[in-house]
C-alpha cells in the first residue's frame, strides 16, 4: 500500500526558495502521478502542481514559472521547488497520488483523481 510523507517545510524571507519532498514507500512512485496541494487558513485547498508518470508537468496559475516538480526516480521521491516565495504561499502543503498505472502521459489538479494522501508540511513565508 502506497504511503507519503512530505518534508523540507519551514519559515522563509519573501523572495526565498523551498524544496520540499514527497517521498514514498510501498509501492514505486513510477506506477503513479503525483500532485501538489496547499490550503492557507480559512481557505479552499488548491491544487498546485502534477507531473505525470513520463515526467510532464502541469502547474497553476499561481505558481507557473516559480516552481518546478519533478522526479526523482532512484529515492522514490517527487519535489517541489519553490522560488520567489511571497506571502500568499503561506500554507501547508500535501502531496497525493493518482493511480495506480495511471495512464502515462497525463496528470490533473483536481482533487477527486487522488489518494493516498501525505500528512502535510507547514511552509510560512514572512519576514
């Protein structure tokens, strides 16, 4: 049974970077694409990131051109990277799976394709 769990979370400066990672066990992540999601408080959780088994990606509006996922196959493991942090980013962040033997070259944001789901891990951007 596939499990995640998030890391690299913590408090940044405005205009900084994180990476977090997504790391699994119980299955390879390669049978499944993965999706990244944040909800701020007193908001809807939102889908920010997927990448697909081939390795396309897909981002949101929000986050096109500062963040970057991908994979990184022998750690069983998908990160997010994250630049140009502002205050708006401030959430706790999930990754989920979609599968398994998903079809290959696709991945979408909506929240119904997914589970399992990782705990979360907290990312505050302030100064």
């Amino acid at each position: 049974q596939l499990q995640l769990v998030e890391s690299g979370g913590g408090l940044v400066q405005p205009g900084g970077s994180l990476r977090l990672s997504c790391t699994a066990s119980g299955d390879t992540l390669d049978r499944w694409y993965i999706g990244w999601f944040r909800q701020a408080p007193g908001k809807e959780r939102e889908g920010v990131s997927c990448i697909t088994r081939t390795g396309g990606t897909l981002y949101a509006t929000s986050v096109k051109g500062r963040f970057t996922t991908y994979r990184d196959g022998p750690k069983n493991t998908i990160f997010l990277q994250m630049n140009s942090l502002n205050s708006d980013d401030t959430a706790v962040y999930s990754c989920a799976a979609s599968g398994p033997d998903a079809e290959p070259t696709w991945c979408g944001l909506s929240e119904t394709y997914f589970g399992p789901w990782g705990q979360g891990t907290q990312v505050t951007v302030s100064s």
